[in-house]
C-alpha cells in the first residue's frame, strides 16, 4: 500500500486586486484541482464581509501550483467603509 503524497493538496491563492490586494493564502485541493471561484470572510470596520474572487491564471511555480484570483465585486459584501458624516 502506499501512502499518498501531502504536499500536493495545497496550492497558493493569490488576491491582486479588491479588499484582498497582495494577500495570499494556503488552500487545499479539492480532487486534485484548485477553486475556479473563492468566497472570503473577513472583517471590515469591525463587520464580517464576504468577498468573491475568481481564477484568472494558474501556474507551477518550483514545484507547486500558485492561483491568482481577481475581485468579483458585483456579487461582493461592500467593502468602503461609509463616512456616517457624508
């Protein structure tokens, strides 16, 4: 029997634009493959927030995947913290 190898569930999400901009993240591979869209939970002014990113590119780099995810702000929580004196 043998014993699978676990570095090759993970692969690297990278955020270039939105709330998540120069962020990256370690995720699991879901049968073999990485997530075409993410959703995020995060906090902003104190209010969780879910934000949507989606695939644009993978690539190998020394050995191990990296995704990067671009915003989808149309189906995104608002992200601009509002001025309650505008």
């Amino acid at each position: 029997m043998t014993t699978p190898n676990h570095t090759d569930v993970f692969f690297t999400a990278e955020f270039i634009d939105g709330p998540l901009a120069g962020d990256s993240e370690e995720r699991v591979l879901v049968h073999g493959t990485h997530d075409e869209k993410l959703s995020v939970v995060a906090l902003v002014d104190g209010l969780e927030s879910i934000f949507r990113y989606n695939a644009v590119e993978a690539r190998d780099i020394a050995g191990k995947l990296h995704v990067t995810y671009s915003f989808n702000e149309a189906s995104s929580d608002p992200f601009e913290s509002e001025d309650e004196n505008e």
